[in-house]
C-alpha cells in the first residue's frame, strides 16, 4: 500500500527527536499508538513510526554519535543537527519533512524559487516488515535548513519503496489516531 491523499510538499513527517529511544517510544505505546519496528538510519540515528494513511510522526533519537559525519552533504548531516538539537536541551519537533514524489525535480523547483539548499542525500535503512522479513526503504532527500531558524526547517523526502513505509498493519493505532493536519510551532520571545 501506498500513501493515499499526498500532495508535493505536503507534511511526509514531523521528526520528533527525543533523548532516550526507548522510553520514548514506550510512552507512544502507553498513549495508544502501534509503532513500526525499531530501526536505524547510516548517520548514527534510531527510529520508529507512527503510520497514518497519508503521513506519520517519525520518532527518533542518537544511537552512535561516532557516525554522524556518514552521509553528509556540504557539512550537514542528520545525526548531528539532531544531536546539537538535543545539546540545546531540546526535545520534540526537530525537522518537518516535506512529501516529494520527484526530490530532485521539487529540489531544482525549490531551489530556484530561492530558498537555500544545502543539498541532497540518498540513503537505504533497514528494516523489518511485520511478517518477519527484512528489507530496505530507500530514500531521497533535499534539504532545506534555514541557519537562523534550524529547528523550524524543512527537507523533502522521497520514500522510494512506498510500500515498505505505508504498511497497513501499522496504521492501526488503538488511540484511532490516523494522520496529521498541520504543525504548530511554539517559541519563547
């Protein structure tokens, strides 16, 4: 299954970044979500999801700081935005990711509308689908940091395999949660 409902630059994810994985993911069970199998990013980043229909909140936190220089494009790389997130005392909404079905058409789109890119990543993770096998979502990714608002920015992200992300059995949740209408961000003057 694909999701259903997506429109470019749609909300794809909101990256709720928090310090400990575990606990965290723990307490989305405790608050009646059904999240995906734990997996793990190359740049050194633990994650999980919680699948809706059309969008889904990834939360993820630091695993191995030592690979936060993989992936990275013109000194940006995931692992360490959200571990430097997560040094401010920051937990919750890191990055929202932007739904692409074409990254490198909406990267050149977006790029020549202005807004500052730092470039494009594309990386595989693996994961495991609720019948046991192992496979790998490949991903596409062009980002989009503002470097005065970095934990208010975006990247657009292009699942590859839609298939293995928008897995049915996952966006079961007994909370009936079942999607994302928009992020609200909230700042101290």
């Amino acid at each position: 299954m694909t999701a259903v409902a997506q429109f470019a630059q749609g909300i794809d994810h909101p990256l709720v970044t928090v310090r400990n994985h575990a606990e965290a993911l723990e307490l989305y069970r405790r608050m009646g979500f059904a999240p995906s199998p734990v997996s793990y990013h190359p740049w050194g980043t633990v994650t999980s999801l919680m699948m809706f229909p059309s969008n889904f909140i990834e939360l993820i936190g630091v695993e191995d700081a030592s690979k936060f220089g993989t992936h990275s494009v013109n000194g940006f790389c995931f692992g360490r935005q959200l571990g430097q997130f997560l040094d401010r005392g920051e937990e919750g909404v890191s990055l929202v990711a932007l739904h692409s079905k074409d990254a490198d058409d909406d990267h050149a789109r977006m790029a020549a509308a202005g807004l500052e890119s730092q470039g494009r990543i594309d990386f595989r993770r693996k994961m495991t689908l609720p019948d046991g096998r192992d496979d790998e979502a490949v991903v596409s990714l062009a980002l989009f940091i503002d470097p005065e608002l970095p934990d208010a920015s975006n990247f657009i992200c292009h699942q590859h395999r839609p298939e293995l992300i928008w897995v049915r059995g996952w966006q079961n949740h007994p909370n009936g949660a079942d999607g994302i209408l928009a992020i609200t961000y909230l700042a101290a003057p």
